[in-house]
C-alpha cells in the first residue's frame, strides 16, 4: 500500500522528466492492403477517430477481401459480418484514379450502402469517365453516363479547405501532389486537435519538377512541431537502387529520406520529428523474389533518425 501511495505521489515528478504524459490515441487504423501492385491486396487504409463507430477509407484497392483477411486477423470483433464493416464507412477519399487504388470500391460496389466519394475534381471525373460508365462497371455515381445509379455522390474537394466528412465527426483537406506528372493527392484527416496525413503515390519534387511535397510540408510543419500529427502514410515502392527516369512517379527509401529530412527541417524540433510515426506503405513486391519489403526496411533503418513503421497486411494501429 504505502509503495503504491510513493509511486502515486512520485508520477508528476516522472512526468516531468520524460517531458510529457503520454497522450492517448486519436486515430485508429486498419491496413486493408498495403501492396503498391502486382500482389494484391493493395493500397487501402480504414482510419476511424480513435473509438469512433464510422471512419473512413483512404484509398479503396481491396474491400471486401482486404476486410475478410483483417477479419481473420482478429480485426473487427464487434462486427457480425463484412457488410456490417462496409456499412460503417461514411466516406471514400480517393487519392487517384490508378487501378491499384480503386479497384476494391468498383468490385464492391453492388454490394455497398450509400457514400460519397471525397476527391480532388479531376480524379472524381476520372471515376466517372473511365470506370462507372456503364462500359466496364454500371454507373453507381451520380455523374456521367445514363442511367446514374447514384449510390455514390461525388463530393470535388477544394485544395487546402477543410471539409467535414458526412457521418463522422472528422474534417478532410486535400493537397495535390505529383505522380510521374498525373494528379495524385495527400489528404489531412482532424480529429479535434490531432491530425492524420494519408498520401497517394506521389514522386521527389526534385524528379517531379514539382513543389508539390514542399507545400505540403510547409502545410502541416506546424502541427508536427506541436504534437499534433499523429501520423505520415507515405509510400516507398520500390527498394534503391532505382534510376530517377525509372521512378515512374513513386520514392524509394533514398529519396523518401530526403523528403522527410526537408519537413524536418521546418517542423525545427528533432524531438517531436523523431517520434513521429512514419508508416510507410505501396512497397510493390518484386517479379522474381519477395525480398522487395526486406530491402525496404533494411534500407529505411539504414538512414536512421526517423521512426518508420511497415504497415503489414491486417494490420492494426493506434495513432
Ligand atoms: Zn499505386
């Protein structure tokens, strides 16, 4: 008893030697596929307000399969079904239109409940052009070719607005980014105060030729430096060595650990960027071996500092 009562009186004292309390989670997140291609399941992250009973998808590449392999992982222990998973997701935020992103939103489709799809205008018209067009899927938008369905309401999201997500309680705001010249997006999800970055496939600025990432660092530096960013999904597809021509708009460790280190330099505080977690995604298993991840994380731990964090298939994370 009287050990427990010292331990009690000693925590605000311990509190301040560690520099804070450790804060409780605000976003939780389920990797439904975390492969950038060839392999399915790829590219598709369930993140909900930490406890929240509605979230949202970032990137849809699986759905219904990415949603039964976590369920034979142990996730979603209070749902009865599948469909009761897909049921309590208010929102589809799509950061470009390439197969690897969508594919698990067209397949599902037939099956699904009412949603609005959240995205930049010209990935939501490609949705519409290409593949809800009644030539390679029924049109379940309500956009393009007649009949329109309308299960699905496009939503264009503004550059840099904030934007309440439909039956959460949860805002989004896109920033454009460049992939290998087509649009691609990152988009910022807030919860209260905490902020979670989900970035689509995007190239170096610097083989781009695009300021793209530089503005969005610029963007959420200050909520980095505050604490408040719980959280960078970005990708590295492929393992370095890869020459710039061949990068084909994606990064490699190498390149991502350039990027990192010019948003470190404007966050200024290496103690919150060290602790920032780094989940890194879209490793895109190689033809002939499945060394490609291995290479990855050996690589990524090579370049130190930072705090990188594979997200495996099925799993879970709170941010
Ligand atoms: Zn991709």
């Amino acid at each position: 008893m009287r050990y427990r009562a010292n331990l009690r009186a000693l925590l605000p004292a311990l509190l301040l030697l560690t520099g804070a309390a450790p804060s409780p989670p605000a976003f939780d997140l389920v990797a439904l596929g975390v492969n950038g291609g060839v392999e399915e399941p790829t590219s598709a992250y369930h993140i909900k307000a930490h406890g929240a009973s509605s979230g949202v998808m970032c990137d849809v590449g699986t759905l219904a399969a990415g949603i039964e392999q976590a369920r034979r992982r142990g996730r979603y222990p209070n749902a009865a079904s599948r469909e009761e998973v897909m049921t309590s997701i208010s929102a589809y935020l799509i950061t470009h239109a390439h197969l690897d992103h969508v594919a698990g939103l067209v397949l599902a489709s037939p099956n699904d409940t009412k949603k609005d799809i959240m995205a930049l205008a010209p990935v939501n018209q490609a949705l519409a052009d290409h593949y809800f067009n009644w030539s390679v899927w029924p049109n379940m938008g309500d956009r393009g070719a007649s009949p329109r369905l309308a299960q699905y309401h496009y939503r264009d999201l503004e550059a840099g607005l904030p934007t309440p997500i439909p039956g959460t309680a949860m805002t989004v705001t896109a920033y454009p980014l460049s992939h290998a010249g087509s649009p691609s997006t990152a988009f910022l999800l807030r919860s209260g105060q905490d902020a979670l970055l989900c970035l689509g496939d995007t190239g170096p600025d610097a083989v781009e030729g695009a300021t793209r990432l530089n503005e969005l660092w610029r963007a959420v530096a200050p909520m980095a430096r505050e604490g408040r960013l719980r959280g960078i999904l970005i990708e590295a597809s492929y393992p370095d060595p890869v020459p710039d021509a061949r990068l084909y708009g994606h990064l490699t460790p190498s390149w991502l650990g350039k990027e990192l280190q010019a948003l470190r330099g404007m966050v200024g505080d290496d103690a919150r960027m060290k602790a920032l977690p780094i989940l890194v995604t879209h490793i895109k298993p190689s033809g002939t071996s499945r060394s490609s991840r291995a290479a990855v994380r050996r690589q990524l731990q090579d370049l130190g500092f930072f705090n990188f964090i594979i997200l495996e298939q099925g799993g879970e994370y709170a941010l």
